[in-house]
C-alpha cells in the first residue's frame, strides 16, 4: 500500500512539474512575444516620428519610448529624470504641468504643446495628445501622452503667412494709386461695377461724383510737377476725410477724382458734392501750396444705366460745370 502511495505521488510531482515546465515556456514564449511587439511598436514610432511620455502621479514618475529621446534632442536611452526635464523645458516643468491642472478632471484627449531646447540652445516645439487615466474610484492616477515634433509646422504656417502678406501688399500695391494711396482707376471701376450689381439687387440708390481741378496745367506750369504732385495729394486727403466708410474715393487719371457713393440718393450726394467743393477751396487757402478749386458732375443710377454709363453721366456733368464757369457742381440731365 505504501510504494501505491510512493507511485501516486511521485506521479503528481511529475505532472506538477510538467505543467511548471509548460507554463515557463509558455511564458518564455510570451515574453519574446511581447518583447518582439514592443521592439515593433518602438520601430513604428520611429518611422511615424512619434513618442510615448507617461507621467505617473502619485508617487510623480516619468517613463518615455526610446523615441522621446530623439524629439527631445537626448542621448538614445536617456531616462526622463526631474533634473534632464528641468534643462530640456525653458520654463522647467511648470509650462506643462500648468495645461496637466487645467485639465486634470478630464476625461476626454486634450492637447499640450511645449518647447524643448537642446544642449546647443537650439529649440523645437513638441505637441502631445494626452489623456488622463482614473482608477475606479475616480482619482487621476496616469497622464499618457503621444508626442511629435510640430517645428516644421510652424515653419511652414511662417512661410505661408510671410507669402499671403506678400500677395496681399502686391494685390494692395495693384489696386493702389501711387501719388495719393487712394485706389487707381482699374479699382475704383470694379467698385462701381460691384456697386451697380448690389443698387440693382437690393433696389438702393447709387450715386457717383467725378471732380478734378481747376486750371491744374497752371499750377504745373507755375509752380512745378512736385508742388502739383503735392496738390493732388492735398485733395485726396481732402476728399477721403469726406467721405463714409463704406464709400470710394479713387484717382482716375491726372487731376481727375471719383467718388462712389452707394446707398446715397441724388439730393445727399450732391450736397456732399458741394461741401467738397468749399472744403477744398478753403482747405488749400490757408495750406502752403496753391490755392485751388474744383469742379464736378454729379449722376445717380438710373434704370438702363452699367457702370461706365453711369461714369461717362458724371463726367459730362463734369465738363459742364467746366463750361458754367468752374468751382460748382453739376447735376448730370
């Protein structure tokens, strides 16, 4: 009876030890598994650029991939100790954990971006989409965070805008009279073949007045194309303090001026019209350049009327205040 016993348990100390054996191996098996995995998440991290960062809180510990090393500017398998974190962060730590607090009760990914700053002072910004961990009872535990490198983001966000500056100046540039900074006459035209379009959708008024100077070929003549210079740009000046902010004034050519007055019925503009006029009479009175005055024509949309009609309207009623003796305004017929 005693060797049936001895057998017995002999037999289950061998099965005992058959299952430990199979066990290790299984888990030999699943830590090479494991390893080859991790060793294939680090490779894809590198290749994608992106870097793994756990804070753990309490008690507060950093752990990071081998990736964050190299965005971080650190020697490969650096560890993420207090004092490396303090010279790496310009403003120690504080820069992240002030976004950690503000965030602490979330539940949702969030953002953090911060700057690094490597031995030879040479900076770059990092961006990590973080996410909180929780343990059941509700207390934040983890903050797990994915980590790129975003300079190169910023560098091309700089050159865009740096190119969209430089269109808009030339844009501003082409639609800009020289002399006077007012628009030019392509601008001003394609503002008042806007403005037709919106009086004929909306059912407003529209109103237009073309001035120029009086006699300019003799302040040219008597005082030099400079002085003229100066009295072109003294009218502009004049005449863009008269008008709205949703008007036009622009310089069409030489002495002559267009003012574009949406939204303005016949009897208001040609009252502006004429306090235009006697602004400029007296402005350049006391002003050290030749005194001058100014004559204009004044139209309003009528049915029938396109843009350049509506222009050459005022333009004749221009030229007939000319012919009624000059520094009036005209209605055009």
């Amino acid at each position: 009876m005693s060797g049936l016993l001895f057998a017995l348990a002999f037999a289950l100390v061998a099965i005992h030890g058959l299952r430990s054996r199979q066990l290790a191996g299984k888990l030999r098996r699943d830590v090479r598994h494991l390893a080859q995995n991790v060793d294939m998440l680090e490779t894809a991290e590198g290749l994608a650029g992106y870097g793994r960062w756990c804070i753990e809180l309490d008690p507060r510990r950093h752990l990071w991939s081998e990736e964050m090393c190299h965005l971080a500017s650190l020697p490969a398998g650096t560890a993420p100790r207090e004092e490396i974190l303090e010279r790496i962060l310009p403003d120690g730590l504080a820069q992240i954990e002030t976004t950690l607090m503000a965030h602490k009760h979330d539940h949702e990914a969030f953002a953090i971006e911060f700057e690094v700053v490597d031995r030879n002072g040479n900076s770059r910004i990092l961006r990590a989409r973080a996410r909180n961990l929780f343990s059941p009872e509700g207390v934040r535990e983890q903050v797990f965070m994915v980590v790129r490198d975003v300079t190169g983001d910023y560098s091309l966000k700089r050159d865009r805008d740096e190119a969209l500056e430089r269109a808009a100046r030339a844009q501003q540039q082409a639609n800009t009279d020289e002399l006077t900074g007012l628009a030019n006459r392509r601008s001003a035209m394609a503002f008042l073949d806007r403005a037709v379009v919106e009086a004929r959708k909306c059912g407003y008024p529209l109103s237009v007045v073309v001035f120029d100077i009086d006699h300019f070929k003799a302040v040219n003549d008597g005082h030099g194309h400079l002085t003229g210079d100066k009295v072109i740009r003294t009218l502009g000046e004049i005449a863009a303090r008269q008008a709205r902010e949703l008007d036009l004034v622009g310089r069409v050519g030489g002495e002559e001026f267009i003012w574009i007055m949406p939204g303005c019925a016949a009897d208001v503009a040609f009252r502006v019209a004429e306090r235009l006029r006697w602004a400029v009479e007296a402005g350049t009175h006391s002003a050290s350049i030749p005194s001058i005055t100014i004559s204009a024509g004044h139209a309003e949309l009528e049915p029938g009327d396109a843009s350049l009609m509506l222009f050459a309207r005022a333009d004749a009623a221009l030229y007939e205040a000319k012919r009624a003796g000059r520094n009036r305004v005209t209605k055009a017929a």
